[in-house]
C-alpha cells in the first residue's frame, strides 16, 4: 500500500470536540445485524477472524473513526473484545435511543433509559468513555430535542467524563441545526441522491461543529452514467463541502474498503 493510498495524513478535526479523524470512518452495522438493513444485496455477518482483519486493515490504511450503535445487534459487544489493547487507536462512536430487539426497532429517550444505555455501552466497548454519543433519532427531531431531556442527560454524562462529545443523528434539517446549536455534532444524510440536509453542513462549517456523513454511498444504491464511478463522484460531492468531517462507510468487503479509502484520499488531496 502506498502512503498516498491511504488516510493517514489527511486527518482533521471532529468540529471543536478536540478529536482528530479519519475523513471516513468505519460503520459496524453488519458486524451485528444481517435484519431489517437497507442494502441492496445480502450479507454474512463476519466471524470473529474475519471482523479482527477488516479492523486492522481499515487502522492500516489510517481510519480511526468506528461507528457503533446498540441499534447494531451485538456490534457493540464484539468491539470490545475485538479492539482490546487498541483503545488508543480509535475514536468511537455510538448512539443512544434506538434499541433492536428481536427483529424490531423500539425507541426510548428518557433520561432513565439514556443513562442506562451509557453505561451498558460502555461495559460492551471496554471503555471508560465514548468519544462521541449521538442521539439515534426516530425522524421526531425537535420534539426528541425539546422535550424528552435527553440533551440535558447527555450533558450531564459529559461532564462525568463518561462520553467526550454528544449530538444527534437527525432526519430533519430543524432538528440538526438545533442538535448543533446545543451540542457538538450532527449525523446527517448527505449523498448524490439526497442533499436535503445540506443547511445542516453550511451552518456546522459556520460555526466550527462537527458533521458525520451517513449513507454517503446511498447504501450502495448510487447509479450513475456508465463509466463514472459512483464511489469518486459520492467523495467529491461530501469532500467539496467544508463543513463534513468524516463520512461513515460501511463495507466488511475488504477489497471496497481499500478502494474506498484509496478514492477519498484521491479525491482529498485533489481539493487541496
């Protein structure tokens, strides 16, 4: 692998949170779930083997960034075992809201379940603190922001040091603005199909916040003209924005992940 192949001299910061990353990161979905997931073709839930060497390939190639949820099955409980001794290499997202039990999504937002849900992730991750903590949103923005009190929780946690950063993975461009006005970070949807949410970018690249980039790829849905490459054309719309910080991809084939990271870093270093 060449140097210029890879991520590891393009990381920026995460907004004002103090944290550096990769320009992508790396979603663990189908490291726990195979059910109820929106991607065209199916998928194998990875070994213990298989997931250990997709994790050290994307650290190789300078991603730092991993994506968790406990909305991802048992994503979370296989990290921390899976990452042991390696804490100090990754920046770790997760989220809080959303659980996923026995085929279904379930939401709940009180500050009861928000703080027991932290502690549970953090026992699943082996970690003292999540770098990051993000509102996992049933597309009932404003109304989870303004009143469940879950922010006032997630603030709360902050300041006990048990996560280092907190926003929402949002649906509504309302609901991001304000996620950004009260916290640091909001997950938006970005990609050649949707760009909807792009007032959520401009006021983030405003206002020093950081953005995550969800479904950049469309899922792997993205059709272009023959001959044009969905992956570049996808990293020169998100990469072209200032105010994104890292895109969220969530491949467990090794060879897109390589091809992934090597068309972001093209794609980066031609925007300089």
């Amino acid at each position: 692998m060449s140097f210029a192949a890879s991520l590891h001299d393009l990381h920026r910061p995460l907004g004002s949170t103090g944290l550096r990353v990769s320009p992508l990161g790396l979603g663990t979905v189908k490291l726990g779930r195979d059910q109820g997931v929106k991607y065209p073709n199916g998928f194998s839930i990875p070994d213990d083997a298989a997931a250990r060497a997709l994790l050290a390939q994307a650290r190789e190639l300078g991603i730092n960034l991993i994506d968790t949820a406990p909305a991802y099955g048992i994503s979370e409980e296989r990290l921390g075992p899976l990452l042991r001794g390696q804490r100090q290499d990754w920046v770790i997202v997760s989220k809080v809201g959303e659980e996923y039990e026995n085929g279904q999504s379930h939401y709940d937002f009180s500050p009861a379940h928000t703080r027991l849900s932290v502690e549970r992730s953090l026992r699943r991750l082996e970690t003292e603190q999540i770098d990051l903590l993000l509102v996992h949103s049933d597309g009932h923005d404003l109304e989870i922001l303004q009143h469940s009190g879950i922010y006032a929780t997630l603030a709360e946690l902050k300041r006990e040091g048990k996560i280092g950063a907190f926003g929402l993975s949002g649906k509504t461009v309302e609901g991001g603005l304000l996620a950004l006005q009260q916290g640091d970070c909001a997950m938006v949807t970005y990609n050649l199909n949707e760009q909807g949410e792009k007032p959520v970018l401009d006021y983030a690249a405003k206002h020093g916040k950081a953005i995550l980039v969800k479904k950049a790829l469309a899922s792997g849905h993205v059709c272009l003209a023959a001959g044009v490459d969905p992956v570049r054309a996808s990293f020169e719309l998100l990469f072209s924005h200032p105010g994104v910080c890292s895109a969220i991809v969530g491949t467990i084939n090794p060879l897109h992940l390589a091809h992934n990271v090597a068309t972001a870093a093209a794609v980066i270093r031609s925007l300089r």
